[in-house]
C-alpha cells in the first residue's frame, strides 16, 4: 500500500515542493498550506505537523529539502490512506438480505 501511494503521489509531490521552493528548499511555515494542495480534504493536526517538522528538521534550521518534505507529507498521506480503508476486504460482497431479521 505504501508504495502505491509513494508512486501516485511523487509527481504531484514534485510540482507542488517546485512551485514554493527557494534555491531548493520550503519553509517549515509553507508545509501546511502544501500539504492541502496535495490533498483538499487531509486532515492536519497542527500538533502532530509540528511534530513531524521538528522530527524532520534535525538541524533546527526551518528549511526542508525534497526529501524531509516528502517524509513528512508521505507520513499525513499514508495515514489519510489507512484511515479511509478499514481492512475488510468483502465488505462488498456482504448485503442486508444476509442477515436473518429478527
């Protein structure tokens, strides 16, 4: 599932990370409003994105390249993605006439 979602998503991620950068790096102020050009409808938690910018940014610096970018938005796509799927893989083969009525 991962990679599929790092396949889709890499060209996009691009365009998006070229259209703000500046001599090769973001802002860690610009991440959010990126994060919702990828995605309109992902859901951020302000606190879990400052969480991701600090682990991603060692140096303290405030400047992402593409790489600490792509993690830190991998990790908010992917659990968009995980959170959309619920794991049961026959729900469309079940329907209500499978069920006795009571």
């Amino acid at each position: 599932m991962e990679f599929k979602v790092r396949k889709e998503s890499e060209t996009l991620m691009e365009k998006v990370f070229h259209a703000h950068e500046r001599r090769g790096c973001v802002r860690g102020y610009q991440i959010a409003s990126m994060l919702r050009s990828l995605h309109p409808e992902l859901q951020v938690d302000p606190e879990e994105l400052k969480m991701q910018i600090n682990a991603n940014d060692p140096e303290g610096a405030g400047n992402f390249d593409f790489e600490n970018f792509n993690r830190v938005a991998m990790h908010f796509l992917l659990k968009e993605r995980r959170r959309d799927s619920d794991g049961f893989i026959h729900k469309h083969n079940i329907g209500l006439n499978d069920f006795p009525s009571v």
